[in-house]
C-alpha cells in the first residue's frame, strides 16, 4: 500500500506497520495501518509493492517517470479512480509550481493511452484521451520492449529511436512513461 503523498509503509516498535507521515505543515504523524491495509497483504508484498513505486528507484529518471507511478499508486489507493484525474493530481503534486509541465500533453497522452488499451496492470481498458500520436508512441514502445532480449538494457532514446523507425521527431519524454511503467512491472506482460 502506498500513501497519497508517495511515501511507504515502515515497521511499527512492536512489528505492526506503521505509515511514515507528514501533515500539511510538515510535521511528523504516525498512523496505525491495521485498519488500511487489506488482511491479505504481508509486510514483505507491502515492501514489494515499496520498491515498485519508488521514486527514488533506478527506473524512474526523471518527473514524469515519478508522475507515471505516482498517478498508479493513487488509482491503486482508490484515491483517484479515473486515470486522467490521478495523472492531473500527480502532475500537480510533482510540479507544484509549472503549470506547463503538469499539463504536457504528450507524457499525458502516452500515459492514458497506455490505461485506454488495458496495458497498464490493474487499470480497466476505457475512453481517458484523445490523443492518437502519443497513444501510438506509447504502444509501440510496449511492443519494442516485449521483443527485446534484453528490455532493462533499453533507454528512453534508443526506444524512441525504435518506435521512430527511421522518422525524424524529436522526443517529449513520452518513453519515460513507459519505461517507469514497464520497469515497476506495471505493463501487463512485462
């Protein structure tokens, strides 16, 4: 389980889990997580699902990766339910002061064509967005990436330059996307 603000469940004293805090001013507050967390759920798939959305993780390189798996983790949470609304919150809570980059299309585009087509683990295929490029991107980089031999080798140029195939455009972090969504195990079939 992950907290709204992205942080992560730790051990309590006498080995309950406990959820690292703050509230709005900063401060410190602890929480019994008995009654949010689902019974099923042990500490070691807790630090699993941890390391997935980490922020801080090797596969997220840059805010967009970090507003890939943040808009994930509030749909998981039943914060948000609809994946346009967790990727605007997201954008928001990542880029809290340029309304440019919590409103790029194409990262958005990329992302919600992912969630339209079923590809992202969790999210129920719909209608989130109108963008057919981006979309289009995002599918194909999916595509490059379930053929590859070696996927964790891949980088956001040289899968763009795959999904390119030859085209020159120039690149707007939409495999940024794909790739936090991929390497936190994400994509459906990766």
């Amino acid at each position: 389980m992950i907290l709204a603000d992205g942080r992560f469940p730790t051990e309590g004293k006498n080995g309950g889990t406990m959820f690292d805090a703050t509230d709005r001013f900063g401060r410190d507050e602890f929480a019994d997580a008995s009654d949010l967390t689902k019974p099923d759920l042990d500490f070691e798939q807790l630090r699993h699902q941890r390391d997935a959305f980490n922020p801080e993780a090797s596969h997220v390189r840059n805010k967009y990766g970090q507003t890939t798996l943040k808009a994930i983790a509030l749909i998981r949470t039943g914060i948000c339910q609809a994946p346009p609304k967790a990727w605007q919150r997201a954008a928001q809570e990542i880029f809290p002061n340029s309304f440019d980059s919590q409103n790029k299309g194409c990262t958005k585009g990329a992302f919600l064509g992912l969630c339209q087509e079923g590809l992202v683990k969790g999210v129920p295929q719909g209608c989130y967005t109108r963008s057919n490029d981006n979309r289009a991107y995002a599918i194909q980089a999916v595509n490059v990436l379930r053929r590859a031999t070696n996927a964790v080798g891949i980088g956001a140029s040289e899968l763009w330059t795959q999904v390119m195939n030859g085209r020159i455009k120039k690149p707007n972090s939409q495999m940024d996307v794909v790739l936090a969504l991929w390497h936190a195990g994400e994509i459906v079939g990766s």
